[in-house]
C-alpha cells in the first residue's frame, strides 16, 4: 500500500508528462535559474529590482526531477 504523499507524487508526475505547459514552465524556470545563478553581478541586479519594486526579497532555487 502507497502512502498518499508518494500517490499525488504519481499523479502530478503523470499530469506533467502529458500537459506540454509544463514542460515549456519546467524548461523556463531552468533557464532563469541558470541565468542569475551564473553571475552575483546579475543577482544583485535582481535584488535591486525587488528592492525597488517592493517586492519580496524572493530566491531562485533549481528545479531538480524526482522521477
């Protein structure tokens, strides 16, 4: 028997694989992360503009796959 965390793990694994949204989503996120994470300059630039805009001092993490 399958717990229910790893059952919704199966279904939205599932809905990814079939929803080409979110793969295109995943694939921009990505890219976004691999664009400021490559350069504190661009970082601190980022920062500038949350400052400014007063937003949320928010971070970039990786997507990393579980399947």
């Amino acid at each position: 028997m399958y717990c229910i965390a790893y059952r919704f793990h199966l279904a939205g694994k599932n809905v990814v694989n079939k929803v080409q949204y979110f793969k295109e989503y995943e694939a921009t996120c990505k890219e976004l992360y691999s664009y400021f994470n490559k350069s504190y300059k661009k970082m601190i630039n980022l920062k500038i503009i949350q400052e400014i805009n007063d937003n949320l001092q928010l971070t970039i993490l990786n997507i990393i796959s579980t399947y």
